[in-house]
C-alpha cells in the first residue's frame, strides 16, 4: 500500500514537472521580467508588405515576443528580426537586428514559434518590429507597436485592443490550387467580410457568390456574384453581378439586358433611367481593399448578410449550408460602348463549394506561391531609340520601402529594363540635378562605398544628370563580361531604382532595322532580302494579344496576331479586315514561315517571314493583294487586347488598346514618321509643276514651232521667258516639297521621273548659250544643225518626262492618303494632255499646210526675216533697242511675182 502511495506521488509530481516546464518558454531561464513594460500582452498582426507575409504578433515579456499562423514565401539567407522608430523609409532603413534569431529560407507555413530579443535591446528602443532583408533594405511585413495608453478607447472595456489587418481572416477555403476564399462573419452588424486571394495575372478576374436557394444544376444561372480585380492603373475594384445567361452583357431585343451584368444593368432596364453603379441599394459589395504583391491578387470586400435589393441579390442564412460558385478568368475593362468591366470565359477555371459562413474552418496551408511574381511593367531597350530617365512620385515601388521619389523609364515607374548584350543603349537623363544616374553592381545604390560596401559601376555616375530643356545623354554598351543583372539607381539617394535584366542579342541584333510605333507601344522589326521581309513586332504592355496591321485603319488593312493558345502555345494568325466589327475580320492563308510567338511577363513578341509578292490570283484570295513594294514606304498600325480565339471571333476579342494614328516607314532607309495630312502643301507643290510642265514649257515649246512666221522676234521671246519661268517655278515648287518632307528621297519612281525632267530641262539653257550663229542667205552648217536637233528633241523629250513625273504624282498622292479624289484629278490631267496632243496636231497640219501653199506661191506677196532676230540677247545687259535697229537697216526685201508659172526674185 505505501509503494502503491509512493509511486502514484512520483507519478503526480513527475506529471507537475512535465507540465511546468513543457509550457515554459525558454526565456524563463533567462529570469526575464514580465513587468517592467507598458506593451505586455500587446497583440496584433502583421502587415503583409511582401512574400506573402502574415500571422499573429504578442508580446510575452520584456525579452521576448510570441509569432502565430505565420506564413511567409521563402527569402534570402539575410532575413532578420529588426526594430526601428517608425514605419515610414528614413526610420525602416536606418533600423537594427533585434534578434540573433535569423528567419531560415524555407517557406513557414501556420507556424508559431517564441523569438527572443538581444540582451541589449528593450521594447523602449522600438516602435516597428520588422521582418527585413539587410541585403536589399526590404521590408516584408512588419507590426506596429502602440500601448495601452496610445490605443483609443475599447467599446468592449478591454484594456487592450487587436488591431485586424484587412489580410487577416477567421476562415479560409482551398478553392483550387491558385484560388482561395476568406471570410469573417460579423453577424452583430449585418455583414460579411471576404478576401478573394488568387496567384493569377493582373488581367485577370476573381469571382464569388451564392447561387439561387435549392438550385441544385446549373448553378451559374440566377446567381449573386462578386466580380473583383485591378484596373489598368492598378487600383482594385469590386462590383455585384447577377448572371441571368452563359454570355457576356448584351442587351436583347427588348432592350432588356441579360448575361452576366453588373446589377446596376438590370435596375437600369426596369426603370428605363440612369442608375448609379455604385448606389448601395444596387452594388452590395463595398471595396475594403485590395493588391497585388508577389503576383498573388488579393480582393477583401464586405456585403450585407440580408440585403435590401431583393431582386438581384440573395440573403445569407448563416446557419444553413449554401452552395457558392466561383471562376477564374481574363477581363476586357471598359470602353465607350460598355462603361462596365466584362468578365470572359472562365475555361476550366471555375467551380461551386458548400459553405456553412457560421463554421469554423481553416484548411489554408501556408502561403500562396504564384509562378510569375513580378508585376512590374518591362521596357527593353533599343538601339534605335534613347531611353528617357525622369523622376517622379512613388506609386507602387517593387522594393519597399522607398523614398517619395523614384525613377521612370520612358513614363513608367521603376520598371524592369531589358538590355541586350553587344547593343548599344542610350540613357537621355532628364531626372533633374538632384539625381544621379548610374548602372550599378549594388542593388541600393546611393554610393555604397558610404555603407562601407563594394559595387562595380558600369555606367553614369555624379556628373550623370540633366533637365529636360537640358538633357544628358549617357551610352552604355553590355558585353559578355556584364553579370545577368544589375540595377539602375541614383548615386544620391538610395533605392530610387530598379533590376536591370541583361540578355544576350535578341531581335535588335536578329533584324536589321526597328522603328517604335504610334505611342511607343510597340517595336517594329524588319530585314529584307531579294524577295522576302522577316518581321517581328513586340509589345511594350502585357495584353493577351497583339495584332500589327499594314494599312492608314483597321478598316481594309492586312493583320497579323500573334497570341498564346489554351495548351501554352504561340501562334500568328493573318487576317483581312473590311469593316468594324469582328465578323469584319476574314481569315487569309499567307504564306509565312519561321513563325514564332511568345509571352514573356504578359508581354507578346511575334515573328515570322513573308514573300514580298504573294505571287497568286487576287481575284480568289484577297491576301495575293497584300505585296509589299519596298521602295514605296508603308503605313503601320497596331492593337492589343485581352484575348483571341482560334476559331469564330466575336466582341470578346475587340482590342482594348489601339495606335492613334498610322505610321508610315521607309523599309529601304529603315526609318519611321508619324502619318501627316501634307495634301495641302503636295497640292501647292503639284499646281506649281502642272504650270511649269503642263502650260510654260510646253507653250514655250509650241512657239518656237509654230510662231516664226509671224513678224518680228515675237515667237523667240514667248520661246525663251516661258523656258526660263517654267524653270524657274520648277525649282521653288522642288524646293518647297522638299522642306516639307524634310528630306530628298529617290525611292519613289516619280521622284526619278522628276529627277530625270528637271536635269533634262536644265540642259536647255546651257545647250542654247552654245548655239553655233546662223549665217545669213546660207543653208545652216553641220554644226547648226546637229545643234538644232538636240535642242528641239532634248526639249520635247524633258516634256515628255515631264507629263509622265505628273502622272506618277498623282498616282503616289493617292497611295499616300488613300484619296480618291486623286482618280479624278489624274484623269483630268491626262485629258489635259490629250487636249494638248490634238492641238498639236492641230497646229502642225496649220504648219505643213502654210508651207504647201508658201511654195505654191498662194500666200501672195510677204517679206521674210533673215532669220537674225533668233540671235538676240533677250536676257543681256542693254543693247536690244541698238540690235533691233541694227537688224532692220540690215533687212534685205525680196518680192516674188509668178511669171509663166514660175517665181522671179526682183
């Protein structure tokens, strides 16, 4: 009985043991005291800045603190506990490690865990209890801490107060491998909070809501959903849908609207006015908040358990089991048409849960791991053209923290930069004289030789700054010896910039030329051969598609799109386009080859090679009408959209995105220009060589041949003022075309047709200077008349060049602007020129048949000039009047009288 006593003691005290110092926290032995702070028993949660962070923070005593539920992505090996004054940049980075305890690489997962504090850091050295990595200065989360006496009053009469952060939820459900559901219920106050947490792309949507009670199929049809997401800004949004149809939004026959629509749409067509989206008695889900961080979409909004919208809104009975739906997919934002987010197909995205929102559940392990975490936007640079570095206001920094000012690239915030080995990459600095750009080994900058630390600077440095009325420019070429990334940063302030990612030659070294298209949003590539062009077009956005057209619209151009299909593959559709809709978009059969498309971070990059001349029938396919004429420049556009479909197009694949205006580019010189309306100053330039060529020079022409007869030199100074002014409006009308082209360009075959006139028709005054003199009552010399057959032939061979230099105008005017009035105006010139033609004729039967009668003595008595009168200096220096005299007291007259049929000279 005693041994039976002694052991049930040993026992009880063996268990007392087990007890105490099972539960004690290992800080006990370091005598620690519990009551020598004001924060003891503090409790609150972290705010997730980045990797995923969140879990519950305590205080347990003066040296020690207590983390819950924790979940975090892994970090580098640098990670530390670390204190500072206060959460803003200057207090973060200027912090210390309070712990010797170092957070390890591997993911934590709902984990708890005690950490320690240094033995010389007290809880009054710290106001911000951060998780941080030294090596890059970033903050993944971090807990503010306040006292009972900083804390505003608790309704509840607690003496302390747990600050809920909006990550922070009481359940959460696996939905699907990248889609979870949170929520907390507060029943007192008639709502629900929910956070949507999806590692999806930014262009994507989240949905969630209860279906109609009892439906047990069909669960879509007549359900409450939630459809939130980011803008193209980045801001989150988070609207009320009811879905009465498996399509998109559309208005039926009736006017009634019906698909999946925003509420607001359905109040709108019973009441036939205006409603506004955002009235509570339409749009029950208010937006709390929302991000994007580590490319993980976070949504938290709350609704009314009962709403007041009975119409298109279901209750919430919180103690019976509803079945919820839910869906993944790509979302088309707003346009002029649908002032309202339309969610598309969510493929095999979606799914329906049982839900009892009262129960506790918790089936969330960890954090989500998205595969894409970056979300910045990515610029590549190009030879080509300078990158414009400015500086601006911080917006969504990608490592925080950060200062209030950051640098841009090309009006993006600190993007990632791709540059590519062996090409050369101009920086224009315009951040103003307090910046300093470099390319540098550190990934903080500002100079860490001040921090003690090594870096390698590739480029730029103190001198590296400029305005923009004063910009610097900067050069930097990569070489095989520059590391995979670097960072571009300031050498003043720390942390103002970003990754720079440094590949090996890419498209700028595959092709020969590149040119930015209309609103820099896409890069064009292209190199020629003899009878193909290799092409590569590259977005400067994430889109679901690209699609580069050669036409002035949409409208009766040629369009190449390149998009990822559903099984992860690239591809390059062609199609001709001959209206504004989709079923205006008819697929074509070009022959491409060396195809290729991909999507690096959402942004498409297509390729692919075509013949010049499709060389077919374009009666049978329209594409054999899409032959690219190297020497004529050809007119570009481009769109972007959310996403394109292999099969039957429809509204869903309008783009959201679009050039402004075409650009024309020079395939042979490799260059690029807005496309401007210069009809007005081409038609000054045209009237000004239809005078020259068209009326002076050839009326020149025509009296020379026509006009001798008449007395006096009357025809050689009509001959010789219309040669000269037709010249000389030849040379203002060149020179005006070409100072508004800003260039002199011999591609085009009516500048060498004009070429070719104008060199032809300067040959004349030259060659008439040289003229051997006629002598007098002598037949001509051999030279006089060899000179007179090149002269006359030269001349009428510059008008016939001439004529042709006009209709080739005309031709290329129209190309240029697709104007169709230019049919009209070349068929009137070339009536003009028949006109002229038969008044030729005209005139030369005039001419044969004065002579014939000349001969035959019918032209009755007439004195004829020596010919002299074509020798006179009609452009010398004074002496016309002495000539004329001189030339009439030389004036021989000869009478002819028929006698016997014969002519007698008296």
């Amino acid at each position: 009985m005693a041994i039976s006593q002694s052991s049930l003691l040993v026992s009880i005290w063996f268990l007392i043991y087990l007890f105490v110092f099972t539960n004690l926290d290992p800080v006990s032995s370091q005598n620690c005291p519990q009551s020598n702070t004001s924060l003891l028993n503090f409790t609150t949660q972290f705010v997730m800045v980045q990797h995923q962070l969140r879990g519950s923070f305590s205080i347990i005593n003066d040296c020690s603190f207590r983390v819950s539920e924790f979940d975090m992505l892994p970090g580098s090996s640098h990670v530390h506990w670390w204190g500072a004054l206060g959460d803003n940049y200057e207090n973060l980075t200027s912090g210390f490690v309070i712990s010797d305890e170092q957070l390890n690489t591997t993911t934590y997962k709902n984990d708890t865990f005690t950490v320690n504090l240094m033995k010389n850091i007290t809880w009054d050295q710290i106001r911000v209890v951060s998780v941080w990595d030294t090596s890059m200065s970033s903050d993944f989360g971090h807990v503010l801490l306040q006292n009972s006496e900083e804390l505003p009053p608790d309704p509840s009469n607690s003496s302390l107060e747990i600050h809920q952060e909006p990550t922070m939820f009481e359940n959460c459900k696996v939905l699907s491998d990248t889609y979870r559901l949170r929520w907390t219920l507060r029943e007192d106050k008639n709502v629900i909070d929910i956070g949507l947490e999806g590692a999806i792309g930014i262009q994507n949507y989240m949905a969630f809501g209860w279906t109609e009670p009892n439906r047990e199929h069909d669960h879509m049809l007549n359900a409450d959903v939630a459809f939130t997401g980011f803008t193209e800004e980045g801001v989150p949004f988070s609207d009320d849908y009811y879905i009465t149809k498996y399509s998109e939004c559309i208005k039926n026959e009736n006017g009634q609207f019906e698909g999946v629509c925003p509420d607001f749409r359905y109040n709108h067509s019973d009441s036939n006015s205006d409603s506004d989206p955002n009235s509570d008695s339409v749009n029950n889900t208010n937006l709390v908040y929302g991000h994007r961080k580590d490319g993980v979409s976070f949504i938290r909004y709350q609704r009314p358990l009962k709403s007041v919208d009975k119409k298109y809104d279901w209750d919430i009975d919180v103690n019976t089991e509803r079945t919820c739906i839910w869906a993944l997919g790509l979302i088309k934002p707003p346009d002029s048409i649908r002032p309202f987010y339309l969610p598309q197909n969510h493929g095999k995205t979606f799914g329906h849960v049982h839900i009892n929102v009262s129960g506790r559940v918790n089936d969330c392990f960890g954090p989500l791991d998205a595969e894409e975490k970056e979300d910045q936007e990515l610029v590549i640079a190009n030879q080509k053209e300078p990158l414009i570095v400015t500086s601006g206001p911080s917006l969504h920094y990608p490592n925080p923290p950060n200062p209030s000012k950051v640098l841009y690239i090309n009006k993006k915030q600190t993007p990632v930069l791709r540059v590519e080995r062996g090409v050369l990459v101009k920086f224009s600095i315009q951040a103003g004289h307090d910046v300093a750009f470099y390319v540098t080994s550190d990934p903080l900058g500002g100079n860490a030789t001040v921090r003690n630390a090594s870096e390698t600077v590739y480029v730029g440095g103190p001198t590296a700054q400029g305005v923009q009325s004063d910009p610097q420019e900067l050069l930097w070429s990569p070489d095989r010896n520059t590391p995979d990334q670097v960072y571009y940063q300031s050498v003043f302030t720390q942390k103002m910039g970003w990754k720079v990612e440094v590949v090996d030659g890419g498209l700028n070294d595959m092709y020969k030329n590149s040119v930015l298209l209309d609103d820099q949003q896409v890069n064009f590539f292209w190199t020629l051969s003899e009878k193909s062009i290799s092409i590569a077009a590259r977005a400067e956005k994430k889109s679901g598609y690209l699609a580069v057209g050669f036409g002035s619209e949409m409208e009766n151009s040629f369009a190449y799109v390149g998009w990822i299909d559903l099984n992860g593959s690239g591809r390059v559709d062609t199609y001709w386009i001959d209206g504004m809709n989709a079923q205006s978009l008819h697929p074509t059969n070009e022959n491409l080859t060396y195809v290729r498309c991909k999507s690096e971070s959402g942004v498409i990059t297509l390729e692919f090679t075509r013949p010049l001349d499709p060389n077919c029938d374009p009666k049978t396919r329209p594409e054999c009408n899409n032959i690219i004429e190297p020497t004529t420049p050809v007119k570009l556009i481009w769109a972007m959209g959310a996403k394109w479909s292999a099969g039957h197009l429809t509204q869903s694949n309008m783009h959201s995105v679009k050039s402004s205006k075409p650009v024309r580019v020079s395939l042979i010189r490799g260059s690029a220009e807005a496309e401007e309306d210069l009809r007005p100053v081409l038609a000054v330039h045209g009237f000004m060589m239809f005078l020259a060529w068209g009326i002076l020079l050839p009326g020149g022409i025509l009296a020379a041949r026509y006009t001798k007869h008449l007395t006096g030199d009357i025809w050689f100074k009509i001959h010789v003022y219309s040669q000269y002014s037709g010249l000389a409006i030849t040379f203002l009308g060149l020179l005006f075309a070409i100072a508004e082209l800003r260039g002199f360009h011999l591609e085009s075959l009516h500048v060498k047709f004009g070429i070719l006139t104008i060199l032809t028709g300067c040959i004349q005054p030259v060659n008439a200077y040289f003229r051997p003199k006629k002598p007098v009552n002598e037949n001509p010399s051999s030279k006089r008349a060899i000179w007179e057959f090149v002269h006359s032939y030269t001349g009428r061979s510059a008008i016939v060049m001439g004529i042709a230099a006009l209709i080739s105008g005309m031709k290329q005017l129209g190309n240029r602007y697709d104007d169709k009035n230019t049919i009209g105006l070349t068929w009137a010139l070339i009536i003009w020129v028949g006109l002229c033609g038969l008044t030729v004729l005209y005139l030369e039967y005039v001419e044969q048949k004065r002579r014939r009668e000349s001969e035959s003595g019918l032209g009755g008595n007439w004195v004829l000039g020596n010919g002299e009168d074509e020798d006179a200096d009609l452009l010398g220096n004074g002496n016309g009047n002495h000539r004329e005299k001189e030339s009439e007291s030389e004036r021989m007259e000869i009478q002819l009288e028929p006698v016997s049929g014969r002519y007698t000279v008296i």
